[in-house]
C-alpha cells in the first residue's frame, strides 16, 4: 500500500467514531427536548454537538472505506426521513409539530445518528 499523506491516522479514525456518539446523545436529547418542553435549555449545547458532528462529515472523504460506508448508510435512513417528513408537511393533514422546522432537523439528526450507532454495532 502506497503512502498517503492526506490519510488520517487511526487516532483520527477512533475520535471520529467516537464523536458520533456525542452526536448522538445530543440529537436524543433535543428530541426529548422537543417532545418534552424543554429544548429551549438543551438546543445550544446539544444542537452544537449535533450539528458539529454533522458539519465534520464535509471531510469523510479523508476517513477510510468503513466510515464512510457507516455514513452512507446513516444518510439513507436521513434522506428517507426528509422525503417522510415533506410528504407530511405538504399532505392535507398537518399538524403544527410536523411544519415546525427545528423539530424536523432534530428528527433528521437523530435519525442520522441512530441509524450510523446501529450499523456501528451490527458491524455493517
């Protein structure tokens, strides 16, 4: 194998794992937020986590072919959820929790990380 100066190294590897599930947690916690009535205390330094973790994904064509074979199959899942997620919004029957732009990005972001934390643990 060929030298690769643009390849990260496998520290770089597990902290980009690893901080999915920082994202993770924090897309949960706004949802909860949002089901609950509190996100208005949590969506700054949860959303920050989240969309961080989201915002670093510009670079997964430095990672090697697992994570990105992780973030592919995770970015199904969020692109079937904004396809649902539109039909409803523009269906005959809305519901204010389903035009509600913030509640919907935070369902995508969790969406996203459940969906890349069970291939994780599937091993996919």
């Amino acid at each position: 194998m060929s030298y690769d100066p643009k390849a990260i190294s496998t520290d770089d590897r597990s902290f980009a794992l690893n901080a999915m599930w920082v994202g993770l947690a924090g897309s949960l916690l706004m949802v909860a937020g949002a089901l609950f009535g509190f996100l208005e205390k949590v969506s700054f330094a949860a959303g920050g986590f989240t969309a961080g973790t989201l915002i670093s994904l510009v670079f997964v064509g430095r990672h090697d072919e697992y994570f990105q074979r992780l973030v592919a199959f995770a970015a199904r899942w969020a692109c079937a959820a904004v396809g649902i997620w539109m039909f409803l919004a523009i269906g005959p029957i809305t519901d204010e929790w389903i035009t509600d732009p913030l509640i919907g990005l935070t369902a995508i972001a969790a969406i996203f990380h459940i969906a890349l934390a069970a291939a994780r643990m599937r091993g996919y």
